[in-house]
C-alpha cells in the first residue's frame, strides 16, 4: 500500500507555503470538553512546515471548557446567510460566537497569506463536507461547518484531518 499526499506542499522557489491547522489536532486543549484531537500524522507531517493553529471557537469568544454545539437545520453556509443558528446542548444561540470565530480565523488566513486548511472533521466550525445534525443525537449530515464554509467562500483550500491523506493501493 503506497500513500499519495492529496494535500501537496512544495514550496517553490521564495514562496512560503502557511497552512491554517485546527489547533486542537497539535494537542491543545481547545475542545469543548476541555481536551484535544491530538494527531500524531498531522503533527509529524507539518512538524517542518509553516503553520499558523486555530481555534475558530475561542477565536469566537466561547470559554474552554464549553458546552457543545450543532448548526440546527443546516450547515455552516446557511449560517454565514443568516437562515439558521448554531446552537449549544443547553440550549443557547452561540451563532454570534461561531461567526466571530470564523472571521477571525479568515483574517488570520489572509493577514498571514494562508491558502490550505486542515480542519477538524464534523466540527460544527471546522468539519468539512459533514456535520453533525443539530439534535445532538450522533447522526451526520452533508455540509461544512461555519469557518470551513466562509474559508472556502474566499479560496482557501480546505480539508478535513481524516482526509488530507488518501491512499493509493498498488
């Protein structure tokens, strides 16, 4: 089994490559329950490369430990559009929180030149492609989270930590 890198860094000649990370897959402890997704393939594979961690839920403004949240009816596009909220298990909109987060994590992005994301998957911020549902039942849901969705909307490449390696097999 050979592996092929799906998110290619080649830095050309005076070109600086910076690749936004969600912080809590280099082991801070960032998560809402107060720990993190530490990833030993992201930290040895980056280890070397330019890399600036986020954290779009603090960036926001929300406190670590926090209660957890899903996007209700929708995903992170139709929250960016104004046509549904993010809301935590206990009941409270955090959509103002999660919107703030995003934009500063965009600034970030392009205050720095970042043009790849490696975003934590079903994140109600930063999962790409699926999230969770909005019942806080466990079931997934095609779309993107806040900060996923607003990254692309401006260009950044983005890609979830379970998919930014794929796997050739000979």
């Amino acid at each position: 089994m050979a592996r092929k890198l799906l998110l290619y860094y080649v830095p050309l000649e005076g070109v600086i490559i910076i690749i936004l990370i969600s912080a809590c897959l280099l082991g801070v402890n960032c998560k809402y329950n107060g720990k993190n997704n530490l990833n030993e393939e992201i930290v040895e594979y980056f280890k070397d490369k330019n890399i600036i961690p986020v954290c779009p839920e603090q960036l926001g403004g929300l406190s670590t430990p926090r209660f957890s949240s899903e996007i209700k009816n929708g995903d992170g596009q139709d929250v960016l559009e104004g046509t549904t909220k993010v809301m935590n298990n206990s009941g409270n909109d955090v959509t103002e929180q999660f919107i703030k987060g995003a934009y500063e994590t965009l600034r970030l992005a392009q205050t720095l030149g970042a043009t790849k994301a490696v975003l934590k998957a079903r994140s109600p911020s930063c999962g790409v492609g699926e999230i969770y549902n909005g019942n806080f039942n466990g079931t997934l849901i095609e779309g993107d989270g806040v900060t996923a969705a607003l990254l692309k909307s401006k260009g950044i490449e983005v890609y979830n930590d379970e998919d930014f390696l794929f796997y050739i097999y000979e």
